[in-house]
C-alpha cells in the first residue's frame, strides 16, 4: 500500500507504507532543431522565456530515467539508497 504523485509531466514519485520511496525524472527526447542537437554552444542564444521547455523536448510519460529508490525513513545518509527505471 502506498501513493504515487506525479510532478506535471518531469518527474514521479512513489512512496509506500513501510518506507520505501521513488523518485525519478520521466523519460524525454530532445525534438529536432533543439540547439542542443548541435552542441552545448548553440544553447546560448535560447533564452528561457521565450522558447518554452514544451517547444524544445517531447516528454514520454510511461517511463523514467534513472531514478532512486530509499529505503526507510530519515535522510538519504541513514540508510541504502539503489537504482531503478520504470516502464
């Protein structure tokens, strides 16, 4: 037993009764034309009120990058922390 929240369309967590948590960033692809595709450089120039993150990435909401998974309560410096992915 547990709940899930999602953070709009960028992230995911899952938080169960017994303490055990994930967290983890939804997967995305940057969409061609991004500056990015051609080097970090070419990033300069967008700036970020005028180009918003939806015109540069497609998010893909039924899966993650890597994220963590904590286990327990407290700090993430009291107890083992290890990977995981999500489809």
């Amino acid at each position: 037993m547990g709940s899930w929240t999602p953070v709009y369309d960028q992230a995911l967590s899952v938080s169960l009764d017994g303490g055990t948590r994930f967290v983890a960033n939804f997967r995305y692809s940057i969409k061609e034309g991004h500056p990015l595709q051609d080097g970090a450089s070419a990033f300069e120039h967008v700036h970020p009120r005028i180009q918003k993150a939806v015109d540069l990435f497609d998010s893909n909401c039924g899966a993650t990058m890597i994220g963590f998974v904590q286990h327990g309560t407290g700090s993430l410096k009291s107890h083992k922390i290890q990977c995981f992915y999500a489809t």
